[in-house]
C-alpha cells in the first residue's frame, strides 16, 4: 500500500469518527475560490483550503469540493474545469492519489449538486460560502465547530504521507535559503536576495506558504518584517531570514540569522543556535509544549546574563517579565497544511481547550508532546523599543548594550521537528541543509 493510500485510510477514519460524534451523515469540503478587490475584477491570490488539501493534494483548482460519506471508504472528488477561454486550466498531474478516490471532473457547480441531490440536505459544509451559488446551497450546517474541532484535534498527528511531504518542504525551503545566504555574503538588497531565494526554487511569490521575512540590520527587529528595500543598505551587518516552501501543500517554515564579520553578533548568533539545539533535546512525549516555551525564556535570560544585557541574574530576569521584552513571540507552534497548523489549544476532540496564557499570550501551542506531532523550535532575541519602553530607566538592563544590538535587530534560529519516541525526534530542517551540504 503507498504512503498516500494508508495516509487517505487514515483521513477517512478520523473523518468517519468525527462525523459519528458529532452527528452528521456526510462532509462536503469546498476548495474555495478567489476573492475580488473592492469594486474590481481583479481576484487575490487563492489559497485553498487547508482540509480539501488534506484530502488531495490539489492547491489550484478553485470551485473544487470533495463528498465524503461516513463509512463509505472512498470520497468522491468533483473537479473543477471551467470552460473558459480567458483562463487556463489548472494543471492536474497524472498522480497516485486519483486511484483511491472516485473522480469526476466538472464545469459547472450545479452538476455536483445535481450528482448529491437529497445528500446535500444530510451534509456538513466545511470551506468559505461567500459567494453564489455555494452560499444558496441547502445543506444540513455550515462549518459546524464541534465537527471542525474534532478534525483539527486528530490532525495534529502527521501521518508518514504527511511527514514525507513536510521533509520535501523542507529540502525546497533549505535549497533556497542556501541562495538568500549567498545573496547576503553578495551585498544584495533586501527585494534581490528574495528574488534569488524564489529563482532558487523555480517559484512564485504566491506558492510561499507565507509573506517572507528577508530583513537586514535593524529590520529583523521587526518580527513579521515584510517590506523589501530595494536598495542594499551602506552596511549588511546582519541577516535574518525567515521563508518556507510548499510541496503537495504541506509547509516548511525556516529562520536563520546571519552575520557579515566575526564579533559580537555573530557569537550572539551562535548562542542562540546553541540553546535552541538544547531545546530540542528536551523535546519528549508526554512534556507540556508550555514548560519547553518556559525553558525557552530561561536559556534566553542565560544568555542576556552572558552577553551582560541584563544586570541581574537569569531567573530573575524571567520573573520580572524582562525576558518578553527581548522574546515576545512563542517558542513555536504546530506546522503541516497550514503554517501556524491549528489545534494547539484543544485538549480533545470534543473541543475542550485550554486557555491562552496570560503570562505568554502569543504562545500558539499548550498541549502536551504526542509521537506524530510537528512543530516549530524558534528561539528568539530582538531589540524592539516598544517592548522595552516598560522597562525604561531600569538598572536591571544594560542600556549600553542595547544599543550595540540595536542596529543589528535581533537573532532567530527556526526548524521543523517529528516527535519520536523517548526523543528520537526527526529535525527535518537541519536534515535539509545536511543533505545539501551545507549544514
């Protein structure tokens, strides 16, 4: 049995559960379809979504939907082929996952609704219904929490389909950052490195899985820094890098941070590199995803004591709240078919959550290490003046040394890991660039 074919047995089992618990006969999963911009014709860029893709791997095939019965095994996949002469079609490739799934193509959405007829009144609506006809569509509920809670809850585990699709993420994205880094070293500007790093991997700025973050100097203080200059700066001190990749839909999510000369960036950088890898040993199921984040911040207070940033020792620092001004983000969160993957607060399939905490409010993921999980390990320090405008004038801060970081930005060091068992994880970012030699 392929890799795919056991990954759909998965899929259809989980749905069948879901749809038994929560009460419903049948899902249907539209695709979606582009948006226009306000009082134009011209659509933004379309993102399929996310549970259609854990279905097919099929990302550019608007207006597409998938039927699933519960019990039946086999899902049916309506795709959609407009005739249409100003477009062209979307390219379907001849693939594995077409064997396992009843496949028909269509040009119009009234023949899938004429295909269900009266299955479509027993049927839960998963995707976005903001247009017609998929809006008039009589069906039984649309985007039912409770039902989308239990998928999203048993979907945090990969199955090895998925964990094969995230490892090629991961070589696309590590090919590119290779020429990103190459363009730095090159004194190129801010909008050329990225235009290397979509070059490297023969793609488009709209197949990212995310807006990338390509900042030098100052700029990678800014931590969803996406403007581009497109004139190199006088000096590249530093470089931080953080942009992915996509394959069969799944992401890779990659941060590096890079400086030009020796000194005392460059050791800050090597620091960070160093505490993030102890993280990762720290990494085993059954752990609270929380008390990694809390370590986090004590290897972070390590090093501000190290780097003389702080005139206090470590653990206080952290109980003073003066670590969330260098770190604000959380330690990682939970990647596949979406960037930030989903179900990170839930404790079960029936939708119990845990709260977000008030101590670490951008912590995306609070549930305990389970084999099969993959998330992201992003230890972070930054000069960010609007954080540590709470602590001005405190003697607990080295102000000095500050402003030595300050045109630097700040430092991130980000990979993807599969939970093994006991700790045998899987980093499948730093496998990436070994394969490729450069790491």
């Amino acid at each position: 049995m392929s890799l795919y074919a056991k990954h759909l047995k998965t899929v259809t089992e989980r749905f069948d559960q879901a749809l038994a618990d929560t009460g419903y006969e049948s899902a249907l999963i539209y695709a979606g379809q582009p948006r226009v911009a306000f009082l134009d014709d011209n659509p933004a860029p379309y993102k399929v979504n996310p549970l259609f893709k854990y279905w097919v791997p099929v990302l550019e095939s608007p207006k597409s939907a998938i039927f699933y019965r519960k019990g039946s095994g086999k899902p049916t996949v309506y795709l959609f082929q407009a005739r249409d002469f100003w477009h062209s079609q979307a390219k379907i490739p001849a693939e594995d996952w077409q064997q396992h799934v009843e496949l028909k193509i269509i040009d119009d959405l009234s023949k899938l609704t004429d295909d269900l007829g009266d299955e479509l009144a027993a049927s839960a609506f998963i995707g976005e219904d903001f247009a017609q006809p998929v809006s008039d569509w009589n069906v039984k509920a649309r985007n039912p929490q409770d039902l989308i809670d239990h998928l999203h809850f048993t979907r945090a585990i990969k199955t090895e389909w998925e964990i094969q699709n995230l490892r090629e993420a991961n070589h696309l994205a590590a090919k590119a950052h290779i020429a990103a880094k190459e363009a730095f070293f090159a004194g190129k500007s801010e909008l050329a490195i990225y235009s290397d790093y979509l070059a490297a991997i023969d793609a488009r700025e709209t197949q990212m899985p995310y807006n990338s973050i390509v900042a030098l100097n100052d700029h990678s203080a800014i931590l969803h820094y996406d403007v581009y200059d497109v004139v190199p700066p006088r000096e590249s001190l530093s470089f931080l890098i953080d942009a992915g990749a996509l394959y069969k839909g799944y992401c890779a999510d990659i941060t590096r941070s890079y400086a030009r000369e020796p000194g005392f960036y460059a050791d800050l950088v090597a620091a960070m590199d160093a505490a993030q890898q102890e993280l990762l040993d720290e990494i085993k199921p059954g752990v609270n995803y929380y008390d990694l984040h809390v370590s986090m911040h004590l290897k972070i207070a390590r090093i501000l004591e190290q780097f003389e940033f702080i005139t206090i020792d470590a653990q206080s620092a952290y109980d003073k709240g003066i670590t969330s001004a260098f770190m604000p983000h959380g330690l990682g969160h939970f990647i596949g078919l979406q960037v930030h993957d989903v179900g990170g607060f839930l404790k079960s399939a029936e939708g119990d959550s845990y709260e977000r905490s008030q101590r670490h409010p951008f912590l995306r993921l609070l549930r305990d290490i389970e084999v099969g999980q993959v998330f992201t390990i992003e230890p972070g320090l930054y000069v960010v003046d609007q954080l540590l405008e709470d602590f001005a004038g405190s003697a607990d801060i080295n102000w000095k040394k500050v402003d030595e970081l300050r045109p630097y930005g700040g430092v991130r060091i980000e990979d993807s890991i599969v939970v093994g068992e006991q700790g045998n994880n899987e980093n499948l970012t730093r496998d990436a660039f070994k394969a490729l030699g450069a790491e």
